[in-house]
C-alpha cells in the first residue's frame, strides 16, 4: 500500500510536482527549528531528502509519505516511518517523524498523518513496535506523541548536534489505532 486515506489528507508516495513545495516548507527555520541541525534545508537538500525516502520505501517497504490536503491537493508536509541510525540507543529501530508546513499547524492535520503512519506501521507493515525522537523543548510534537499513545522512555544526546532528546515509543500490544 503506498496511500492512506483519512478524513482530511492524503498520504502517498513522492511526485515529481512536491519537490519545489516541500523545498519551501524546509527553507522555514520555524519548520525546520526542531528537525536535525535546526537549519533550513535547500531546494537540492530537499532532492536528496526525498530520494533518501523513496529508497527506503525501496528497501524497507515503508517510507515518509507526502501529506496532501484532500480538499485542495496542496501539499501539507511529510510524515511516516524510517530506519534510525542514530541515537545509539535506538538505532536500527523504526520511527515516526512529521514536518508540516507553518501554514498547517494547530489544525490536528500532524495527529491526523500521524496516526495513520502508525497504523500502517503497525497493522499493515506488522511491525512490533515504532519510536519516535524528539528533541527536548519541542512541546508540540510531545504533544501529537502523546495523543499517539507513545511514552517517553529515555533521554539522551544527539551524538552529532548535542541537543537533548526524548525517546518515545509504543509497543503494537499497547496501541488503539
């Protein structure tokens, strides 16, 4: 399956048309503030963002999705699953991530993906547990993890930029999809 269907979006693999909207998402150091360095990202950044997920729907048969607005067909964000190298402490799992435009926030459309990327994760890939790694201070994301059911289960550091983070998760025997 590469689309899910919920009552507002639509998540579905990568077109050639989201490469130019996901660049301007990346380019808002807002969007971007809580996302690895913290810088915005350019438009070849973004290519290689989106053909690093295209590979991993290759290889691992899940990937981050391209959200769209079912009633207008924009192009919201991203959001889905990926194989994390690192922390260490959670390396070779499978998380969920998220990045939407600022123009989307505050609408429950990152719970709505979300969501659905867990089931999927979940129920239609069977996996037996999905993380999620949140840098520390990022109060709307521990948000949208807690309306997922995810718990906080350890801290630790970014071995690379040296922020804070939170590590959540949520075992398939504990989830209500």
């Amino acid at each position: 399956m590469s689309e899910i269907r919920t009552p507002r979006l639509v998540l579905r693999r990568w077109l050639d048309d989201d490469l130019v909207p996901l660049s301007e998402i990346h380019a808002d150091a807002e969007v971007m503030r809580w996302i690895g360095d913290g810088e915005p990202r350019s438009l070849e950044q973004t290519a290689e963002d989106i053909e690093a997920w295209e590979e991993e729907w290759d290889e691992e048969g899940f990937g981050l999705f391209a959200v769209e607005l079912l009633a207008s067909g924009e192009l919201a964000g991203a959001v889905g699953l990926y194989v994390l190298d690192s922390p260490p402490k959670v390396a070779g799992q499978v998380a969920i991530s998220w990045r939407l435009g600022r123009m989307f926030w505050g609408q429950g459309y990152a719970s709505e993906a979300a969501q659905a990327a867990l089931e999927f994760a979940l129920q239609d890939r069977g996996l037996d547990r999905v993380v999620a790694v949140s840098r520390a201070g990022d109060t709307a994301s521990a948000n949208v993890l807690d309306k997922l059911g995810m718990h906080e289960e350890t801290a630790t550091q970014d071995p690379v930029h040296g922020h804070d983070l939170r590590i959540y998760g949520i075992d398939l025997t504990e989830f209500e999809g």
